[in-house]
C-alpha cells in the first residue's frame, strides 16, 4: 500500500502546476480522476510533457457547460476528498463548480484553487505563466534573459509542490474534524514568501559569496559548480586537489576578506583542468563539487537511475513506497468510472 491509499481527488487542473501537483498525490497512491473537457487539455499536443505530468491517473471527459456534464461532476465531487481546479479566478463559481457550491454538497472537501497570482488581491485577474509570477516576485536577475524552451519552470514546480502539502495537510485535518477547507494557492505567493526568505544582496561581486562557492569554467568549455561555505575542511580539501595548497589554511572570516583574491585562484586552477579531471581530482579530496549538466547527462546518471527518480518520483519512503512506472490515461479512458472501492 502507498502512503495515500484511498485519497479521492478530483482534478480539473490543465498544463503543468495542477497536474504535477496532483501527480504527487497519485504517485503516493491516491485515486486521481482527471476531468478535461471535451477535446481535452492543450497539454496533450505536448505528449513529452503530458504523460510524464498525468502518470497514475484516471481520464474522463466532462462537459461542464452542459447539465449533464456538471451533474456528473458533482456527483464525483460529493463522494470526493479533494478538488483540484486551475482556473483563472471566478472561472469555477460561472461554471457550477466554485468553492461555495461545492462544500454544500460535500463539507469534508478540501477545495485547492492554483492560480497565478491567486483569488484575492490587485493582481489576481491579470493573466501570466512563469517568467512573469518570476519576475513580479523578484526571482529573476536584474541582468535576466528571456529563457529558453527546456528552462525549469520555477514557479509552476515550486507552486505545485506547495499545493501537495498544502493539501495533504488540510485532508489530515479534514479528516480529523470532519470539516473541509479552501486552499487559494498562487505561484507567484511562493516565490515571493522564498525571495523574502534570503537576505537582500548589498552589492555585487562579479563572484560567488565566497570564495569556493559558484559556477567554474574547464578549459574544454564545460562548467563544474563547488559549493565551499564555512567549512574548514572543504576549503582544504578544495585547495590541495586543485594545486593551490597555499591557500588551504585560509580561515573563513579572513577568507571573507580576500574573496576576489581566492576565488580567483580557484578560478584559475579549475580553467586548466578538463571537466573530468576537475570531477575526478575534487571527489577524491572529498570537496563538494557537481558537473554542470545537460538534461541528456542527468536523466543517464548512475545516481539519479539507481534511485529511481524519473520512474518512482523524488520521494522515497521505507514502508509504504511510491507507485512506480505508470501511464497516464487517454482521453476519455475510464467514461463511466466512478471512485474505487476502498477496505
């Protein structure tokens, strides 16, 4: 048995935030009932991005303009624990489906609403995706880019994993009391409450914050990252396999002081080895060093293989594990499905 064995969760979400936060919860084990409308969601154009988004799921298709659409809907919603919906604000209260008409007809309901800038506040009907919840929470660099295809949506992944624990929690509590609860979730509210968690920069350096800890260039045009903080020993461990032993007795509040300096010397050192040599050389010496990767080199990694990850999910749990492999539906599979039975 997975960890959220007979969770009924509801899902209407589309694209990427609802879906892989609901995903989390199938993976963990609850039943997830995919609602798209007729059609389906946009994200299936994108199979690459679909099935990996949707894995554990059931699919069906509902008409929510129509009667018979939003009554099968509802009669899901009654026997549900979770629902999940995507919607921009005030979409789901014209449909039939808000958080108010919802509760009536099943008050133990945790009603999750993921949206940009979430249901309330000056922001809340402006329409946007990624790069601008980034960008209104200060999570993009001044000197930023416009970002590529295969860039990591920080704000849709960080929004979805709050919106799983978010939920997960409020079903404890549902649970427990017999009373329900909205969740309004907006992806640029957790990037903002992670940017006000990290200390404004005073200025900047042109290096890392302090010497050993940023990103290196090899001489055969690849990149290595070490992550040197306060610790003695990584300093030394750094220094001595990359030839700078000189330096290997520096102490943290003196390094602090010649940042430029050391930095530079690891800088220099590390720009006369190849990637490998350099990987090679710090893991032996026990440094904290990491190749910068490409998306083909991370998904071949004997590390990231050995433990599963793409297959079973980044959680791993000792007694109850993870549901592995598993496809997501096609449209419409399971028609006529209701919730499965549980002991």
């Amino acid at each position: 048995m997975a960890p959220l064995d007979g969770l009924r969760v509801l899902d209407l979400t589309m694209w990427r935030p609802g879906p892989y936060a609901t995903q989390l919860l199938a993976q963990l084990g609850a039943d997830v009932i995919k609602v798209e409308p007729p059609g389906g969601e946009p994200m299936r154009m994108f199979r690459d991005h679909f099935d990996v988004l949707n894995r554990h799921k059931r699919g069906i298709v509902l008409d929510l303009k129509s009667a018979d659409g939003l009554a099968a809907l509802k009669e899901l919603a009654g026997d549900a624990e979770v629902f999940v919906e995507g919607f921009r604000p005030g979409v789901a209260e014209r449909l039939g489906v808000g958080h108010g008409t919802l509760r009536e007809l099943n008050p133990r309901l945790v009603y999750c609403s993921i949206s940009g800038y979430g249901a309330e506040g000056p922001l809340a009907d402006v329409p946007g995706h990624d790069v601008n919840y980034r960008a209104y929470a200060a999570a993009l660099p001044p000197d930023a880019v416009s970002p590529e295809a295969d860039e990591l949506p920080l704000a849709d992944m960080a929004a979805a994993t709050m919106a799983a624990f978010a939920i997960t929690a409020a079903c404890l509590k549902a649970r427990a009391t017999g009373v329900g609860d909205r969740i309004d979730l907006g992806m640029a509210d957790v990037l903002a409450h992670w940017v006000g968690t990290v200390p404004a920069a005073t200025r900047r350096s042109g290096v890392g914050p302090v010497p050993g800890y940023g990103v290196y260039p090899t001489k055969d045009g690849q990149k290595i990252t070490l992550g040197v903080v306060s610790e003695e020993r990584l300093w030394a461990a750094t220094c001595r396999a990359l030839g700078i032993g000189e330096h290997a007795g520096v102490p943290f509040a003196e390094r602090l002081q010649r940042i430029g300096e050391l930095d530079g010397a690891v800088a220099a050192a590390v720009a006369g080895l190849t990637r490998a040599e350099a990987i090679e050389r710090l893991t032996e010496a026990g440094a904290p060093v990491a190749p910068l990767l490409s998306r083909a080199e991370m998904l071949e990694l004997d590390h990231f293989r050995s433990r599963g990850v793409q297959d079973e999910g980044p959680v791993r749990t000792a007694v109850h594990p993870p549901l592995a492999g598993g496809a997501a539906p096609e449209l419409d599979e399971h028609r006529g499905q209701m919730w499965r039975l549980t002991e």
